[in-house]
C-alpha cells in the first residue's frame, strides 16, 4: 500500500492520523512519514493492510452526521490490547521500551499513565492472552554475530514477564533461550542467552552470541535479578558486522 493510498483510505474511514497509529502501534509521527512516501516495514504494512481493507470491523465511520465505531480492542488486565483481524486472528499492542526509557522502566513499568505514553509494538497471535507483554529496543552488540540468528541493535524484542514466583523451578531456556534481564549490577536491560539455570545453587549462565573477548559467559545468581522476561519474538535490524 503506497503513501497516497493510505492517506485516500484514512479519510474514508474517517480515522485522523493519531488514531491510525494508535490501531497499527505507531506514532502519529510515523503515518505522516507513511503517507509522504517513506518506506514501510513489512510489519506495518501487513497490519495496515488489514486495518484498511474494505469492510474492516475495528476502525470508524460517518453514517450521515453520526461517527460509527465498530469493534473496541479487547484488553487483558496488564493493558496489552488485542485488535481482532478480518482472518481470525489477533494483532497484539505492548509498550514498547526505547533507549531513553530502559533505566527506569522497572520503576514505571506498572503506572498506566507511563506505560500510554510509550511508543507501542505490535505482534500478531492467535487469541488474547493473558500476561505482562513488553517489546524492547535492543541496545548494544553482544546479539550480533553476523548471523541469521543475530539480534542487532534496534533490533525489537517481544517479551513476556516472568514472575518471581517461577524462578524457583528451572527456567524453560531451552524452548525460550533469550531473555531481557534486569539485575541489581546494571541500570540498563541485558539481553542474553540463558544456557544453564543451577536451581541448586540458584544462579543462571548467561551467553551472547558475539564471540568478541568482551562477551564472555558468566553467572548471574538469581538473588541479584530483579525481572525476567523471556522473548518470544524477533524484529530484527539488519546487522551490518561483517563477518569474514
């Protein structure tokens, strides 16, 4: 879908520019951009392809004088909303934590009026579910080795939160390997690769992809984490190591 189309559906929706970004994840900011002609990620325009295709159900429109509005996202008790789409299946919204936002996230992270000023990501899944979903942009090198399983930097994570009560048991790294870790030794975020967890001893190996001397394994004992989020989906930068 090209920027004047988009534009042309809009007005026939009668949706303004903030409330089209809103439905998709994205800034209002970022339709303007859209409509000027500049590109879209395939992300975008595949939801943009459903929220404006004829006879959708989720957006609004004018009968005479009087403003229509057709089906309200669903919303699970931790605020991530749920668009249904014509083909069954749902498009997910979840804050999503940029750079300047990640230090104090932890803080914030359960005050509604922080989280609906934040920029939002959006995933699609087969129905609502229930659980704390966030995105992260990913900030440093230590994912990227090149690789198609890199997660270069302003790469976007989808994550679910684990809860402290189920760190007791073994963590379940091998169907969920990466993870956004919050610990007590870093103001910032760290993405890794949980390789072991030693519910024993009670600490987890950490792991990064980039086998640069700098990115060596380590141990982060549980009792120096404060959230656990395991990532579920990948929107992956483009990395741009060159790897010989």
């Amino acid at each position: 879908m090209e920027g004047l189309d988009i534009k042309k559906r809009r007005d026939e929706l009668g949706l303004t520019q903030k409330e089209l970004g809103d439905l998709i994840g994205a800034s209002r900011e970022t339709i303007i951009n859209y409509e000027k002609g500049k590109p879209i990620p395939r992300s975008k325009s595949e939801i943009l392809n459903k929220v404006l295709q004829e006879g959708t159900l989720y957006n609004k429109k004018v009968v005479g004088e009087e403003v229509v509005r057709f089906t309200e996202p669903l919303e699970n008790k931790n605020g991530n909303r749920f668009l249904e789409l014509p083909n069954g299946k749902f498009y997910m919204l979840m804050p999503l934590a940029e750079f300047e936002v990640q230090a104090g996230f932890l803080d914030n992270y359960q005050d509604s009026d922080f989280l609906m000023d934040l920029s939002q990501h959006g995933i699609m899944v087969d129905k609502p579910v229930m659980g704390r979903y966030v995105a992260f942009r990913v900030n440093g090198d230590s994912m990227d080795n090149g690789s198609s399983q890199a997660i270069a930097r302003n790469s976007i994570v989808t994550t679910r939160e684990l809860q402290r009560q189920h760190w007791v048991s073994k963590l379940r790294y091998r169907d969920f390997p990466y993870w956004v870790i919050y610990t007590t030794q870093s103001k910032l975020p760290l993405l890794k690769e949980i390789l072991e967890h030693n519910t024993e001893e009670g600490y987890i190996t950490c792991h990064s992809l980039n086998d640069s001397p700098e990115f060596t394994d380590f141990r982060l004992y549980i009792d120096d984490i404060q959230a656990l989020f395991y990532v579920i989906d990948v929107n992956r930068s483009v990395s741009k190591k060159v790897v010989y």
